[in-house]
C-alpha cells in the first residue's frame, strides 16, 4: 500500500511532424543547380530567395551585399581586361562566392523547412503527502480485536531421501555382472592361447 511508487516521466515527448513537399524540394534542387551551371553569375538568385523565404533584416543585407559583390566580379570579366590578373582574380572569386552561396542555400533552405518538433508535455503526478515517522503503524487505521500471528519457526530443509533400487537395477546388475565374466573368461581363454 505505502512501497514504491512508478512515477511517469515529465520529460516532454517530441513528435515530428511531415517534412518539406515535393514542391519545396524541386525549387531548392533548380536554384542549387541554376547557380552551379550559371557558375555563379546567377548565385544572387538563392539568396533573394532566402531573404524572401525568411523575411529577416540580416537575409536582406546578406542579399544585397551579395548582389554588389556578384557585380563585382562581373566587371572584371571584360573583353577589356582579358589576360590581367584582375580578368583571374573575378573568376575565382565568383567561383569562390558559387560554392559558398550554393552551400549557405542548401543549409538555410533545408532548417526552414524542417518541421520544428511538436512538444507534448506528460502531466507529474500527483503529490503525496510526506510520511511523518511515528510509533503507529504504516496505515491509516489500527485494526481491533485481532491479536498478532505467533511467530512459527521456519522448516528447515532435509536432504531427500534416496530411493530404494527397484527390480529393473537389479537385473541390470545381474546382466552386467555375467558380461563381465564372460569377458574374463575370454580374456583368460585368449592367454592361454
């Protein structure tokens, strides 16, 4: 009545639910591969995406910081400046911005949609008043009128007895009892040989 009690956890209990649809997929796969095979040039485009998906200040400054760097490279690719290093230095930087635009896409778009856990709380259980240590019994009520069980003393266990041999034993003995003799006799008929 008063031992141990299970309790039920408090921890929350996290379900998840569907992931992105089909239609989130096939846009984040055509913006990834339309910076990729645009080697660049287009990368803008994902992260006006982002700023738009997610509507944040730091979104919008990332897209047009983007956009002016994109720019940027773009102007030393000039017919004028073939053959310079800075005709090199704007391929690679543009080569360098694809890489980590398409990466920086694929993360941001991918935890924005991943659906956020749903928490479902288990109700504790109910509190029990301590117990407070005293000479009454551990219930709630004294029972009258019935005296206390003597104490027996416990049985203590015996060895059990080995049972008798039965008629079948004894033939037994007496078949092996004639195999054994016989083998002796031939034993001793095969030394005199």
């Amino acid at each position: 009545m008063y031992g141990q009690v299970p309790t039920p956890t408090t921890a929350p209990v996290s379900a998840r639910a569907a992931g992105p649809s089909a239609a989130t997929i096939t846009v984040r796969v055509l913006i990834t591969v339309l910076v990729v095979l645009s080697l660049g040039l287009l990368a803008w485009v994902a992260m006006l995406r982002i700023a738009i998906m997610r509507r944040s200040g730091r979104d919008w400054a990332l897209f047009w910081v983007h956009l002016v760097l994109n720019i940027a490279c773009v102007v030393p690719l000039e017919q004028r400046f073939a053959g310079t290093w800075m005709n090199t230095a704007g391929m690679v930087a543009l080569l360098v911005q694809m890489a980590v635009v398409a990466c920086y896409f694929l993360v941001v778009d991918i935890r924005h949609h991943q659906p956020a856990p749903v928490m479902v709380m288990v109700p504790p259980p109910p509190a029990r008043p301590p117990m407070q240590p005293s000479a009454q019994p551990p219930y709630p009520y004294q029972p009258i009128g019935y005296a206390q069980a003597p104490q027996l003393p416990l049985p203590t266990a015996s060895p059990a007895p080995t049972p008798a041999p039965g008629p079948r034993i004894d033939q037994v003995r007496a078949e092996l009892d004639e195999l054994s003799d016989l083998l002796r006799t031939g034993e001793e008929g095969e030394g005199r040989a």
